[in-house]
C-alpha cells in the first residue's frame, strides 16, 4: 500500500506527532511520501527532523520557473481536470481569507503536486490540517484522478471554516481525521447528516520510546512544566498571572515554558510586571529527549490552553506519568479526568488555575504518583500509536480499494 502525505510545513519541531504517525504507518507496511508545500523555517534540532527532511520533496523549493514548469506539464497532462480543479480553486478563493490569487497559487502548486503523484504511481494524498495544505491535496486529486483525505486537528479550522472551506474539502474528501470526540463534533456541525460516515476519530498516537522506561515516582521539587507554542491559544499569559497570586501567598515554585513563538516578548514583558520573571523560565525549543527531561523532573504538567485540538504535549506528560493541570478546552477533558489523573479549571480564570497549581504543591508524593499512573493508563489505552496507525492504515486500504 502507498499514500503521499502532503503538509504546508514540514518537517517542523512542533510536528513531531506527524512523523511518528509516518513512523507507524511504515512499521506497518504503508509505504508513505513525503511532500510540504515549504520548507520550515526552524532550525532542526533532532537527527530524527533531519532524516525526514531529506526524505521530503517540498514544491516551493522549485522556485518560480521551477514551479511553473512542473505546473505546466501537470496541466498539459490533462486540462479538462485541471481547469476543473481551477474552478474549485476560484470558489474556494471567492470568500476565503486568503483571496483569489493565492488560490491561484494553490492551484499551480497542485498541478506540480500532481504530476509528482502520477510519476510515481500514488493514488491517494493524505493532508494534515484543514488549511492550505488540504486545499493543494484536494486540486491535486481531482487534476491526478486520486483521491485525498485530511486529518482536521484544530483550533483554527474550527474557529474560520468558513474561510477556508472547509465544508466543501468534508465533502470532496474520501475520509477525514478528527483526533478526538469533539473535533469530529465540529466536523459534523459543518455539513449534512449524510456526510457523517465520512468523519472519522484517529488519535495521535504515542510512541513506546518515549515513554518506555519513565520513573514511576514523583517529583518532590515544586516545578511545573509548559509544553507548546508561545501563543495566545496556550493560555500563557493567564498562567503568569496565576504565578503572580502563588507568589503573594509566599509559595516556592518555578514555571518553565518549553518552546517558543510570537508571544514571547508579550510573556516575559508580562512576568516582569507581575514580579514573577524569578519564576518563570522559557526554554526555547528542546529536542524530544530534552523535553522528556523537562517533563521527568516537573512536579506536574500545566497547559492553560484558551483553544486547541487535543495537545500531544499533555498526552507525552500523561505517559511519563505526571499529573496534568489544564482547562475545560476542546478535546482535553477526554483525557484529563479532574481528581483521577490531574486537574482542570475554566479557560482564562487564573484564580482557578492557581488553586489547581496550589492542589498540586500540596498534593503528597504518594497522592502524586497515583494520579500519574492513572493518567498513564489512560493515555496509553487510548493513544497508542500503533493501533492509531492502524486505524488510518485501514482508511487508507478502503479508499484504494485494498485489503488493510
């Protein structure tokens, strides 16, 4: 079985769910090619990012001439499908938020995507995220005679369908890939009843390396550990503020922020108005090795996430077995059950998230432990990469026609 995988960035370090999917994919005799519209623009920090970019071919990186060229030839190879999938591009282009010429570009984009599709025998193209991405995935299929599939994680599909029509990409679709019971919720809000049987829930999925021999007990040092993008869909700032009121109360902790992105300079600028930048640490970008680390010596893991998918951060610190602090967001509370394996508060109420960090601080190593392992559990009963894979493997078979 073969499938071509297309993302807009790729490899990338915020990625890394995605190349385990890979990973798993091929351990389970899928064959898979990589392809990204462009190359990231982060520095690789693993072997694992590096390895992978040598093995993706990304479109972009066949500058202006080389693009048009490759286009031309995949129009010329057949026009009544590719000025078909040019009419989808100007529909989808009319309302959307990235306009009429960039569709365009998408469109030419797809054209040099699907002359590499028919050089090399791939039928099916599976996109990560409903944005670009998918829209490339979806013109590449109708011009190459294929078909496409994505994998929607959130929350910014969900929070502009509209404008990146993605109604219209569910129902061009094969299948598409929520990764958890409430992304294939909004899924279904967004077009007929009919459609449903489209939507599927895969998981991502975590390895067994990642996990696999992780130290059972807790830590007695009072760190939390932050996993994720600098943003204001990861709810930063609100943990500042809850860091300022445990500060007040005299509490010792340390707050460190593994990753980093646009809402840098907003944070720390924060932490120093709040008088907690003694207690806030950001990191930068670790390798996955460095962020087991981080998350093996934390007293608890901490997301307070205004909007999201299903983090895989939280699922990485579930299978260390450490107890997660979040928020009632998406698909979150359908891992992080309060009183069992972490604790959750209210989007955006910093008093809730202190009075959950304080729980934390108080909590006995016994009681500590407990919950991670519970939290262990869950996560690997549930998100296990292999069997993940092997629910896409299957979709996959079914929409080539093959036996799985």
């Amino acid at each position: 079985m073969r499938v071509a995988y297309l993302i807009n960035q790729y490899p990338s370090v915020s990625h890394t769910f995605i190349r385990r999917e890979i990973a798993a994919l091929e351990r389970a005799g899928v064959e898979v090619a990589r392809f990204a519209v462009r190359p990231s623009k982060e520095k690789f920090l693993s072997d694992e990012d590096r390895e992978e970019a040598s093995k993706t071919r990304h479109i972009l990186s066949l500058g202006t001439i080389g693009l048009l060229r490759e286009a031309a030839a995949g129009f010329f190879a057949a026009p009544a499908a590719a000025l078909a999938a040019l009419g989808d591009a100007m529909a989808l282009g009319w309302r959307s938020e990235a306009g009429l010429l960039r569709h365009k570009i998408y469109w030419l984009e797809a054209l040099a995507l699907s002359r590499w599709l028919r050089a090399a025998g791939l039928r099916h193209a599976h996109a990560h995220f409903g944005t670009n991405s998918a829209t490339v995935a979806m013109l590449a299929a109708r011009i190459s005679g294929g078909g496409f599939s994505v994998t929607v994680h959130g929350p910014e599909e969900f929070d502009k369908p509209g404008l990146i029509g993605l109604r219209r990409k569910i129902e061009r679709a094969r299948f598409v890939v929520g990764v958890s019971s409430y992304g294939a919720s909004q899924l279904r809000r967004l077009v007929d009843r009919s459609f449903w049987t489209r939507i599927k829930i895969v998981h991502c999925g975590i390895e067994m390396a990642f996990h696999d021999g992780a130290a059972p007990a807790s830590s007695a040092d009072p760190v939390f550990v932050c996993v994720g993008r600098l943003s204001e869909q990861k709810g930063q700032l609100t943990l500042v503020e809850a860091a300022a009121m445990l500060k007040r109360e005299g509490r010792v902790f340390q707050i460190r922020l593994v990753g980093d992105g646009d809402m840098r300079g907003a944070i720390e600028a924060a932490a120093r108005d709040s008088g907690v930048a003694d207690r806030i640490v950001i990191t930068g970008w670790k390798t996955p090795r460095e962020v087991r680390a981080e998350i093996e010596r934390a007293r608890a893991f901490v997301l307070p996430s205004y909007a999201e998918g299903l983090p895989v951060s939280i699922m990485e610190a579930m299978s260390l077995a450490k107890p997660v602090i979040s928020t009632y967001v998406a698909g979150i509370p359908e891992l992080v059950l309060p009183g069992e394996n972490g604790w959750l508060a209210p989007a955006a109420d910093a008093e809730a998230l202190a009075c959950a960090m304080r729980a934390a601080l108080d909590a006995a190593p016994g009681a500590l432990s407990a919950m991670g392992e519970a939290g262990k559990a869950r996560v690997l009963a549930r998100h296990d990469i292999e069997t993940e894979a092997g629910k896409l493997k299957a979709l996959f078979a079914e929409a080539l026609g093959e036996t799985a």
